[in-house]
C-alpha cells in the first residue's frame, strides 16, 4: 500500500483511517444520524453487558435501525464476541460511511468506551 504521505496523523488511529478511507472510499458520507450511531452503541453495550450476565432489559420504543441491529446479534447467538462485533461493524460500514464518519467512530471506539475492540480487530477489518 501506499505510504501515508500526512505525518500529522502518525499516531492518531483515527487519523489515519481516514486516510486510508479517503483513498480506498472517497465517498461523500453516509445520512447516519447521531441517534443512529447510538442506537449502534446501545447493541453494542448490550453485548457486553450479555458478556458479563447483566440485564439487556429496556422498554424503550426501538426503530428500524436499531431492530436491525439486534436482529443481526441475535442471528449470531452461539458465535464468539468477537464476530459479533464484527457483524456490528459490518452493518455500521455497511452505511457508506464517509472518511470523517470513519475517524470518529474509531474515536468514539478507543476513546470513550472500551468493550474489548482494539486496535488489531480494527485493522483486520480494514485490510
């Protein structure tokens, strides 16, 4: 691949993703709102709190995004964390996410909550 050619963004994953997005989906983004991306966020709780035997009950009124969601982990119902993060992500990019949507997802990702991805699932994913 190519070098990336900013050394602004050594150092800040985020940074570099998008980058590398920019050359592999110079896309002009997805119409993903904020709710969406917590929708996306709440299942992806969720999982962890199923991980450690917590209560996933909520009586909340749920959209179509968000059934979509947990319909896909409930499909995966015997599968490893791991692919089920996978399959999150996999419905998440499935939005024609833009570079800048991409840096921030994987600054929220590594920054704000930490639910066992990490740098090596984000990079398999990209390669």
């Amino acid at each position: 691949g190519n070098l990336i050619e900013n050394s602004n963004v050594v150092g800040d994953l985020s940074c570099v993703v998008m980058e590398v997005m920019q050359e592999r989906m110079p896309g002009s983004g997805s119409k993903l709102t904020v709710g969406e991306v917590n929708e996306w966020l709440d299942v992806l709780i969720e999982i962890v709190k199923d991980r450690f035997g917590m209560s996933t009950e909520e009586h909340i009124e749920k959209s179509a995004w968000r059934k979509g969601l947990e319909k896909a982990i409930a499909s995966q119902k015997n599968a490893k964390k791991h692919d089920k993060y996978a399959k999150l992500v996999e419905k998440l990019m499935n939005k024609n996410l833009s570079p800048v949507e991409h840096k921030f997802i994987v600054r929220i990702l590594l920054q704000h909550i930490h639910v066992g991805i990490n740098l090596k699932d984000i990079m398999g994913y990209l390669n």
